[in-house]
C-alpha cells in the first residue's frame, strides 16, 4: 500500500494503481518533438565535425604572454613535421602577424597555432574556416588543407587599437617545383620546370 501511494503521487489511497502516468498526448508528442530534434542536431554535429571537417577553434594550452613570444618556434616560418604535415606559431601583436608570411607546398596540412603578448586579437584566413579568436596567454589552434595553390591572406578581426586595420599576412600556397627546394627524382610524367618566378 505504501509504495502504491508513493509511486502515484497524490492517489487518495483507494490501492488502484491503474492509470500509469498521465501523459497528454499533446505533450507527450512534443517530448517526441523534443528528443528528436536533439538527436538531428547531434547527428548533424557529428557529420559536421567528422565528414566535412568543420572545428570548434579550442584552447590547446596556455602560455605566460610576456615571454611565449621570444622563443622558438613562435613567430618562425612553418615547419614541416611530416609528410605534407606543416606546423606554424604565429604571434598576433599590436599591430602585427609573426610571421606576416607563411609559404607552404599546395596539399599541405597545416596546423595554426596562434596566441598574443598584448591584447585580443582576430585570425582569420579567408577563402577557409580559419576563424580564431585570440585570447593573450591562450593558444588557439586550428588545422586546415590547403588544396588549391594561391595567396590566402588573414586578417585581424577583432578591434585591437588604432592600427588595427594594418593588421594582415598571407598563407603562400605554392605549386610543387615551384619550390626552389631539391626536386624528388624525375617524374617522367611531369612536365618541364615553367621557370615562373613571382
Ligand atoms: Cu589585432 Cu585587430
């Protein structure tokens, strides 16, 4: 009797328990409503961070903004780390990228870390889903390919101070043998060095 009246609430006690929870079915269609909407956007996140590679810019590590930048490899051209695999440190600083350049090998991945000693600043690379915000003493970190040769300039997107506007660099995606580095040996296939220089 007793667990009967605490599982139907406020029974009067007549011992029937016939009548499981009341759900309207109004709502209990909403609840429906409800639960699925939250599955479709779990699974579109899903998707949208698996198959098409969209990220959430995270805070990787932290760094002591008055020192970080005068330590390698911050602020130094990229570096490759593996095969097509490319790591760049960039400083954002009133009223300057370093590097304000960063030349890569087309099909390059490319992992952008970048944090600031002074105030918060902006990243993005345009023409991609490079878009940071950065936070002085917090690394913000993003990874991109870049498949299409071409110059991808970025920019400062958060006011900064006066020279906020002057805030810019650009990602150099050049073609293979473009490169003045050592040729891997002899495709036949390929065509001839077109000797083009900028
Ligand atoms: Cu840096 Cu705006």
């Amino acid at each position: 009797m007793s667990e009967s009246d605490m599982s139907e609430g406020d029974m009067n006690g007549d011992g029937a328990p016939k009548k499981t929870m009341g759900v309207d079915p109004y709502e209990r269609n909403w609840m429906y409503i409800s639960i699925g909407v939250i599955v479709a956007f779990f699974v579109l996140i899903s998707i949208a961070g698996l198959a098409l590679g969209i990220q959430v810019p995270t805070e990787e590590r932290r760094v002591d903004p008055r020192t970080f930048a005068d330590s390698a490899p911050w602020g130094e051209p990229a570096q490759e780390v593996g095969d097509g695999e490319y790591e760049v440190y960039v400083v954002a600083r009133t009223f300057y990228f370093e590097p304000a350049s960063i030349e890569i090998p087309v099909d390059s991945t490319v992992t952008i870390y970048v944090s600031s000693p002074d105030v918060q600043h902006g990243f993005r690379i345009q023409d991609t889903n490079v878009n940071m915000q950065i936070v002085p003493g917090e690394v913000s970190k993003l990874k991109y390919t870049f498949d299409r040769p071409g110059e991808y300039p970025y920019i400062c997107t958060e006011y900064c101070g006066l020279a906020h506007a002057a805030m810019f660099g650009v990602v150099k995606v050049v073609e293979e043998g473009a490169e003045a580095e050592e040729a891997e040996e002899g495709e036949g296939a390929e065509e001839g060095e077109e000797g083009e220089d900028e």
